[in-house]
C-alpha cells in the first residue's frame, strides 16, 4: 500500500571464522575456515603482498566474516605490524611460538609443508586449540626490546673479536680486531645510555629497574633486559613467570621409565639475561649462594643447579616487582 512503511530487511548473517596466516618477508598466506557450509564460497587460501596494500587486501575480505580468532607465528618480529594492524582493525590476534604449529601439525599427521598447508593448518589451530590472545607490546616496549637485543647482538660480536684475538699471531689481523672490538665498544656505550634514557623517561620502568637493581646479581643492564624480555613480570604467578621464561620443569616419564625433568621453551632471551646475573648471584647473593651450595651438595650437577637458582631468583624478582620492595624485603616477598 502506497505510504506505508515498508519493511526492513535484517543485517546479513556473517559466518564465523577463524583465519591462519604464514608468514614470510614479501608475502604472507592467509587462510579462513568457518564451520557453516553454508558459506563456503567465502572461505578463501590466498597469498598477499606483505605491504600495506597486502594488509588492507586481507581486512576488506575478513569484514565479510565475524572473526573469532587470527592465528600466527613468532617470526623474530616479522609479524609485528601485521599483528599491529589486525589488532587496530577490532580482531583478536594470537602470535604463538613455532614450536606449537609444528607439534600441532605432527598430530594431525601432515606431513607437507607449503605456505597454503602451514596457513590452513594455523586457521585449524586457532578452531580447535584456540590459544589465548596476548595485549600485543607498545611502541614504547618495543622500541626497548629492540635496544636491548642491539645490545645483546653487540656483545656477541665482541665477544667474536675477543675470541679470535688470542688466535692469531700476525699483527695486520690482530691490529684489525683491535680496531672492530674499540668500535664495538663504543657502540655498546652509546646503546646502553639510549636504552638507560628510555627506561628514564619512564617512571613505571624507572621504578621496576631500581627494584630489580637492588638485588644482589642483577645489574642495571641485566634489569633493563629483563624489562624488555619479560615486561610481564611483577603481574605473574611463580607458575606463570617460571613458564614463561621457559624455567619450568617438565617431566620427562614414559611407562616405566622415569626420567629427568627437563627445561624448554618459554622465552630464551629472558634465559639469556638471567644466565649471567645467577651465576653473579650465586657469589654474591647470599640467599641464592645457599641454595646453589645446597644443590650441590646434594649430588645435583651445577647446571642443574643453576637453573634451579635461576628459576628461583627469577620468582623472588617477580614478588618484588609485584609489591615493589627492594632486596632486603626479598626474602619475606618471595612466594
């Protein structure tokens, strides 16, 4: 009838989805999976540039779907801007470690490796496992992160130099080295007072790096590390903290068969940081002196001793952040 209100149709129904993305540094390969067959014409395997034209491609054909989750791997930061501009468009993005696709696809029983399989596979893993999505890192954390990994590749280089300095005997070379490790301790210089003006300009790290400086170990480079690995700690369980750095002792039994507990995964550059701060620990750190002696003495070999002090050095900083009290409070702040 002319005038009357015409009825309005419903907003189209969107098919939930869940999408897989391989990385590489040109390309990336993007995979959707949504269970309704209805809408199977809209799922797609493709490979995009790995660009902002690439990007934006990928968010205009995610708006015909209702995104419950994205899935993709660590690649050594590969994945920060993509993850960055995924989140920016309202989806729930999850970086995990490689480790887990690769486990994940033995258990399914693929055994091809394509950038459309490893795509199709993640988008599965995001259906089925659905691991849980991480507050992706500011501009800030990783403008430190990255410092602090500068840092460490320096300190690798020099350590290089050093090494084949005492090797050779002819004056050419080694005047040579000389000259590289004068210059790789200028730019280890000029990167610490970047990073040491960073965490100033900060007063939530200025304050968590003076926390973790107090204690007996830890200097100021291994506590800016650490903020830098781990910004998480002070907001972890003993659990959590330990796991996260990959301290967290996992069996290793089978039937009969009863082995040792072993250490693995979790983040290995937070290991790193704390590798030589315990070994300064167990010298000069009373509480954790006492307890690597006691391992010891208990028949324990001293690298499972160490990593037994790393892990409880690491938890007793955690409880300090968490209540912010210096060392001499340590002891009653551990958990």
């Amino acid at each position: 009838m002319e005038g009357s209100p015409q009825p309005t149709s419903a907003a189209p129904h969107k098919p939930l989805a869940f999408v897989g993305i391989d990385l590489a540094k040109d390309t990336f390969q993007a995979a959707a999976h949504c269970d309704d067959r209805a809408h199977d014409h809209l799922r797609f395997n493709a490979s995009l540039a790995h660009n902002p034209a690439g990007i934006a491609e990928l968010i205009a054909r995610l708006k015909a779907f209702d995104v419950a989750l994205i899935v993709m791997e660590a690649t050594g930061g590969l994945e920060r801007k993509l993850a960055a501009e995924l989140v920016e468009a309202g989806h729930a993005v999850a970086v995990i470690n490689p480790r887990q696709a690769r486990d994940f696809a033995k258990a399914l029983g693929t055994l091809a490796k394509t950038d459309r399989v490893d795509a199709d596979l993640l988008a599965q893993l995001a259906r089925m496992l659905k691991p849980r999505v991480r507050t992706l890192p500011s501009a800030q954390q990783l403008k430190l992160k990255d410092m602090v990994a500068r840092r460490r590749q320096l300190l690798h280089m020099r350590t290089a130099e050093l090494n084949r300095s005492q090797q050779t005997a002819l004056k050419e070379v080694s005047q040579s080295i000389q000259h590289l490790i004068t210059t790789l301790n200028k730019e280890v210089t000029k990167i610490e007072k970047k990073i040491a003006k960073l965490i100033e300009s900060d007063a939530d790290w200025k304050n968590k790096a003076q926390v973790l400086d107090s204690a007996p170990g830890i200097g100021i480079d291994t506590a800016h590390a650490l903020l830098a690995e781990l910004p998480e700690i002070g907001t972890l369980t003993r659990r959590q903290v330990t796991s996260l750095a990959g301290l967290a002792p996992h069996a290793f039994e089978s039937g009969q068969f009863k082995g040792q507990s072993r250490i693995w995964g979790g983040r290995a550059s937070v290991r790193s940081a704390l590798f030589m701060g315990t070994l300064a620990a167990t010298i000069h750190n009373p509480a954790i002196k006492v307890f690597y002696d006691r391992l010891v003495a208990q028949g324990k070999k001293k690298i499972v001793a160490l990593t037994a002090s790393m892990r409880k050095l690491l938890t007793m900083l955690n409880a300090m952040v968490r209540k912010n009290v210096k060392w001499n409070a340590a002891e009653i702040a551990a958990e």
